[in-house]
C-alpha cells in the first residue's frame, strides 16, 4: 500500500470541510509526516493531536469526538 501512494496526488480542491488531524505519538505514520498532509492539502485545516499515537480515538476519545464534530458543524447544510 505504501508503495502505492507515493505516485498518489491529490488534484483539485475539495468542497466539504477537511481536517487532518495527526497524532503526535504516532510510530506508523510518523508525525514528522504531518508536514506532507500540510503542503498537499494547504486548504485544510490541520490538527496536532497532542500524545495521541496511531489510534487516537483509544488515546483520547472526547479529543477525536471533538475534532469531528467541530469538523462536521462547519459543513454547509
């Protein structure tokens, strides 16, 4: 899969709400990755989880809810 997505990228804009929300403490997508998601996606709006590792809604689930919710009130109706 890795393999895969390196020739991967993204086109155009997108027309919903987008946050990429990264943990911190990730090991298998490293943090040091969340600079990528950032100069693909300027648009978006981008969330360090802080302490949070590959699972973050296990790590802190009310953050993950959050993130979401806040993500998901921006949308138009």
């Amino acid at each position: 899969m890795a393999r895969a997505g390196r020739g991967y990228a993204f086109a155009g804009a997108p027309t919903v709400p987008v946050t990429v929300a990264w943990g911190t403490r990730d090991r298998i997508l490293p943090y040091r990755q969340a600079a990528v998601a950032r100069a693909r996606l300027p648009g978006a709006c981008h969330l360090d989880l802080t302490g949070c590792g590959h699972v973050p809604m296990h790590d802190d689930p009310e953050l993950v809810a959050s993130v979401i919710l806040d993500t998901t009130r921006a949308a138009p109706a």
